[in-house]
C-alpha cells in the first residue's frame, strides 16, 4: 500500500473510533470497568424533619443502635412514667429519669443476647386543622429560657415489641399504647431535631390485653429483676 493510501486508511480508522467511542456510554467504552456513579446522598431517615426524627428514633431500635438513640435525645430529655408508674420503688420513687439512665437502660436492652428482635413504631394520632403535610401535624409551645426555645409535640400511638429467646422459652413483650412525644432542636445543631421529652400515656388506649407500660418495659432493663409485680425490673 502507497503511503498516501496508509494515511487514508488511519484517518478512516481514526474517524471510524470517534464515531464508535462518541455514540457509546462511559461504562460501554472499551477499558473502562466502572458502572454510573449512584447518588451517594443517604437514602435513610435523617432529623432534619420532625417526621425523620420519629423515623431515626425507631431504626435506633430495630437496628440496635445505641449511638443513633442517643443521638436523637435532646441534652436535657426527660422520660416521665405513666400515672400508675409514678413513685414506683423500681424507679426509685421518682417521676421521670433523664437522658444518661434512659441510655444505659435502652443499652441494656439492645445488647441482650437473649433478645432476638426489637420492633418500635411510633404514629402521630395528632391532626392539625390545615396542615399539609405529615411535618405540620405538632403542637407549637414555648420550652421556658433566656431565650425560650420553639418546641412542638403530638400524641403517638406506641407499639413495641421485644423478642426474647432464653433457649428454653420464647417471651414476648409487649406494649401498645400511647405517649406525648415533645421535639426541640438539638442545641448541638440547630438545623436538626430532638426528643425532649416522652410522656408515657400508659395503656389506657391498649388492644393487647397482655401489654406492658412504656414505663415497665424500661423497668425490665433498670436493675434486672422483678419490680412490684411488672414483667421485669
């Protein structure tokens, strides 16, 4: 071949590779082993809503996570008992325990080997006149300070149950009822939320007739045996 026919060749090729390589996908290009990059934002809940707080604090305990738990708790949350749990020996004859005890308590519990499963759903009951949106369904008031903070709550419907598999017996705790669940911002972070503060409502609203309180279900983990006749203690 003359040399003129060689560079018309190699310019033919050349051509030939700009139109085969322009009209292919990254990942289809010869030498290339990657497929299109994904979105690397978190697909998961989050608390930069209100509803995603909600949402954290019950992955925290299905996936047993006690840094995510305590994460959603506001430096000064507070759990209060339900009515008949006031005063109770278990609890030291106190009303309510604050962030570290409800930490070590729930800790407890997410690393019971005999607890096989965890499951906590929270549905806010509460329904705002013209909200339009899931986000809006909270009660604003006012949390006391210099300045006094913004705060919102709603009433949710607790249900939880906890597995346990001693090797001889399956036990199945329950408790389905309900509680005011108060939201602040985290003073850590103010673009996220926070729990402030869980009132347990008791059972009052119960279906399960063998449920326990919120309350007696903390009181399972606090010092490990039986108090004034709950399931645990």
């Amino acid at each position: 071949m003359s040399a003129s026919g060689r560079c018309s060749a190699l310019v033919l090729f050349a051509i030939a590779c700009f139109v085969f390589f322009s009209g292919c996908k990254d990942w289809e290009k010869p030498g290339f082993d990657f497929r299109p990059p994904t979105d690397s934002t978190p697909t998961g809940p989050d608390r930069t809503t209100r509803v995603g707080l909600i949402e954290c604090f019950a992955k925290a305990h299905e996936d047993r996570d006690i840094e995510m738990f305590e994460a959603c708790l506001h430096s000064d949350y507070q759990f209060w008992f339900a009515e008949d749990d006031l005063y109770d020996p278990c609890w030291d004859w106190t009303e309510w325990i604050a962030k570290d005890l409800d930490v070590l308590i729930t800790g407890r519990m997410f690393n019971d080997e005999e607890v096989t499963d965890i499951r906590l759903d929270l549905v806010n009951l509460t329904v705002i006149d013209g909200a339009e949106s899931a986000e809006d369904n909270f009660y604003p008031f006012l949390i006391p300070g210099d300045p006094p903070s913004t705060a919102y709550w709603g009433e949710f419907g607790v249900d939880i149950h906890v597995i346990e598999d001693t090797g001889e017996d399956r036990i199945d705790h329950w408790v389905d009822g309900r509680a005011h669940i108060c939201l602040a911002s985290d003073p850590a972070n103010e673009s996220l939320w926070t729990i402030w503060k869980i009132e347990d409502r008791g059972n009052e609203h119960r279906k399960a007739t063998e449920s326990s309180t919120w309350s007696e279900m903390k009181a399972m983990y606090r010092t490990g045996k039986i108090c004034n006749g709950s399931p645990g203690g």
